[in-house]
C-alpha cells in the first residue's frame, strides 16, 4: 500500500498528515506552547499517597500533579511476591524514577508507571525487565521465533535489561538491531547518571518531537515518500534519519512549492470535515459520532440508501461501509478509551459476522493497541483504543461558551418563560418602579411578537410598567432583569 507522510511546520504548531491510497488516514498536532509529555521519564517527588485509591500524586515540575497507580509501579518484594498496598511502597516527600504514559486528559493529570521503557527505531528498550517480547502485530508464530533468535544472538553476553522487538525490526539487518542496541543503552546510561547528580524534581529524558517521531514510529516499507515545508527541520530529520536509519534518508523531501503543502493534498478540508459531528457515507447513509470525556458513541443511520434488493440487503451495504469509515475515524479523530458502536441492526447472524469482520480487518492498520468485542445482547459493539493523547477536537477546540459543551440552547420561547417568572419573583420581592429586561434580539423579538400577550398579562398583575431593551452582545441564553 502507497503511504505518503506530510509535514507542515511553523514556529506555534506541527502538523503531520499520513495519507494513504491518495486519502488522509492520520492527523497528528504538536504545538510547541503545548508539547505532550507521553515517553517522558521524570526524577519526581510524591506529594501525596491515597491508601483509599491505592494511589498517589508525584510532583514531576509540572503545574498539576501526575497520577501514578499502585498497578503501574514495578516491584518485587524480597520473597518474590508482588502486591503490596501502595502505602508501604511509596512515603511522602521520597523521590521516585517515573515515565509519563499518558497525557493529562480533560481534568485528569497525566498517568504515570516506574515501568520504564524506551523506544528507539527497531526495539524497545526495558531496562528493568529481562525477556524477550514481540510487537503483537507480528503474527506469524515462526517469524516472531526467529526474531527471537536474531536479537539474542547479537546481543553482548554483560547485556542487561529486556526488549520488545518492533514490526521495523522485521527486515532489520544484524547491524541495524545492535546500532539500535547501542543508542538505547547509552540512553538510558545517561538517564541514570543524570538522575543521580541532579534535583528533584527534574525531566531525565524527553521523547522525541513529532518531526522526528514521525521518522521513528511512522514511517515503514510501504512510505514511499515524506514531504516536509520546512528547510530546518528537514536538515534536522535528514541528519537524524543519516544516524539512526540510513535508508529512510533518500525519502525525505524539502517541499518548496508556492501553494501550501496541506492545500496542494486537500488536508485542510480533512481537518475541517473530521471536526464534525456527521460523517457521510458515499451510499447514502451516515455515522453520527459524539465524544465525551469518558467515551464515544457512534451511531450509523442509512439516510437517503434505498438500495436496489430488499431492506436487509440496504441495511447490510449501509454497515459494511460504515465498518471501513469507522476504523478511519478513529485513527483520523484520535479517538480513545471505550467506543460503542450502534450499527443498524441485523436480523441475519452472517451479516453481523461480516460487519464485524470488516471492521477488526480494517483496524488492523491501526498502530493503536485495541480491543473489539463482538455484539452485545442489544446490538452494540464495543471496543477500547488505547488513549495516550488529547484527540484532534480537543487539541483544536474548546467547549462552547453559549452552551457549554452541551451541543444545544434552550430555545428563545423556553428563555422567555424563564424571564416571565424572574419577573415574578422579582415584583414580590421589591417595589420598583419598572422592570427592564435586557437580552438577546431573538428574545425580545419574540416578546414583541407571540408572546407580548404574556408580557403584557403579568405587567397588569404586577401593576408595574415593563420595558424591553436589545444587548446584541447577549447570547440567546442570557438575559437581566433591572429594577427602575
């Protein structure tokens, strides 16, 4: 498959796009005044250990405190047994060895684990495991074997640590994995010599940027080109890729073109499209995806398909295509945690198979660890994709501040009534001489309009004069009552 990377760079913000087949499949945002943390290793301090949540909070020099789990702290008591509850494991004001792996999220801070790991371009490093792992995306029992063998065999006999054998290391040379080998040992060589000469708390190591994470984790066999607007961080990229992964080097190109790089691919109006709540179909139909801080849902309507069989067929094509735009979205929006599914549903068990089928086969181009469930006893499908970072509409939006994240406001007849009974309470509570209501012009339209019967009902039983006055800067939920 044809997989082409961009790479859009100014001094606020980078922007990747990956596109595969001529389509965008991945949209990636580092800003610079917002950088994530994820990979981050930190010399920290606990600030606080909670027995009730077998938790604690670690200062890492960070403005909020990160979150570390008695579950992600690797340990081993002197008789061999793990378990023991977090407050005979951690002691406030102790400093501890933490990587963050996951970004503070909405309100939560970030997520913290002792369980180091360090990633380079053919392995990952874990310098306090001692076995051998590989990627899950590697099937093939026999190939996974002798990957296996491979490491272990150029491996020097002192080696410490363990190691997860990455989907680059498939066609790795020898030399390729002990060049690897050796850049992740000296990494984490001087973590630990940093760690031991300086304050707490302090950032030992900080993963790479997004330009050249996009070379480490991004790029693979089938990329057959990266294009990136910037001359810096192509000079950077070009020597990075020369030390560390000489054959990616000849893929990468300096874009100089006169129209934007993002403009000339279509991917502002991706951008655009992925922001919006509906999704539609090219039959007809349409996916309705709402997010929230604990999960997101995903509803597929059929629309304006009417088919050409009978409606099981209609319904069938309608989720099958649903299934592949799907999977999309969620590497496109960066969606994460639980997800549930509300396909149409399907009478026939061998559509829902085929769905479901369709749907894991096309996630497998996600590099995000998932887990998908079958279908529930009301038709639902769930599944959870990992979450390390914010999603694209978190990164590039932010809660409406008429109706606060709630996606609706209350109609200008409901903002009428509610000003009608303020009114009210107001008149038995003061003794002014006139009320002015001040609001939005769709309100006192409507006051002036339908409901000036009402008005002028309840200015008869207060016995006060009632005024109306504009605030164009109002939205349609806002209004005051004054007191004259």
């Amino acid at each position: 498959m044809s997989k082409e990377i961009l790479i859009n760079v100014t001094p606020q913000e980078t922007r990747v796009a990956v596109i595969e087949q001529g389509v965008v499949q991945e949209l990636h945002i580092e800003r610079a005044s917002s950088r994530g943390i994820v990979g981050n290793i930190y010399n920290g301090r606990v600030s606080r250990v909670l027995p009730g949540m077998q938790s604690a909070f670690i200062d890492i020099g960070m403005e909020r405190a990160a979150f570390l789990h008695v579950g992600d702290i690797k340990e081993l008591s002197s008789n061999g047994e793990q378990g023991r509850p977090i407050e005979r494991l951690l002691h406030e004001g102790s400093n501890i060895l933490v990587q963050v792996i996951k970004d503070a999220i909405g309100t939560k801070g970030a997520r913290l684990s002792t369980q180091i790991s360090i990633a380079g371009r053919m392995l990952v490093y874990l310098p306090q495991e001692s076995h051998i792992g590989v990627s899950q995306r590697i099937e093939d029992n026999f190939e996974r074997e002798l990957l296996r063998e491979k490491l272990q065999h150029i491996l020097p006999a002192d080696a410490k640590g363990g190691y997860i054998i990455r989907t680059m290391a498939e066609t790795a040379s020898e030399l390729d994995l002990y060049a690897d080998i050796e850049y992740l040992h000296k990494l984490w060589h001087d973590i630990q010599n940093k760690s031991l000469t300086v304050n707490f708390p302090v950032l030992l190591y900080q993963d790479l940027d997004l330009s050249h994470r996009v070379l480490r984790d991004f790029v693979d066999d089938d990329t057959h080109r990266i294009q990136v607007d910037s001359r810096e961080t192509f000079l950077k990229m070009i020597a990075f890729a020369q030390n560390y992964m000489g054959n990616v080097a000849g893929r990468i190109d300096h874009y100089t073109g006169k129209r934007p790089l993002f403009d000339l691919y279509s991917v502002e109006e991706e951008i655009e499209r992925s922001l919006a709540r509906r999704v539609d179909l090219k039959s007809g139909g349409y996916v309705i995806i709402d997010q929230t801080e604990a999960l997101t849902t995903m509803d597929v309507n059929t629309g304006g398909f009417i088919g050409v069989r009978n409606f099981d067929d209609t319904i069938f094509k309608t989720n099958l295509e649903a299934a592949q735009v799907i999977a999309r979205q969620l590497r496109l929006r960066n969606l994460g945690g639980i997800i549930i599914i509300d396909f149409i549903d399907m009478e026939n068990e061998e559509h829902r198979n085929a769905v479901l089928a369709e749907l894991n086969k096309t996630l497998m181009k996600d590099r995000t660890r998932m887990a998908v469930n079958g279908f529930s006893a009301l038709g639902l499908v769930e599944m959870t994709r990992k979450r390390t970072r914010e999603s694209l509409a978190h990164i590039l939006c932010e809660p409406c501040p008429t109706c606060q994240g709630r996606g609706q406001i209350r109609t200008a007849q409901t903002v009428c009534y509610e000003i009608l009974r303020e009114l009210l309470r107001e008149s038995r509570q003061f003794d002014a001489n006139e009320f002015r209501i001040l609001a939005s012009q769709q309100v006192i339209d409507l006051f002036l309009d339908e409901e000036s019967q009402s008005l002028a009902q309840l200015a008869d039983f207060i016995e006060k004069p009632i005024s109306l006055q504009v605030e164009v800067s109002y939205s349609q939920e806002q209004y005051d009552v004054i007191l004259i």
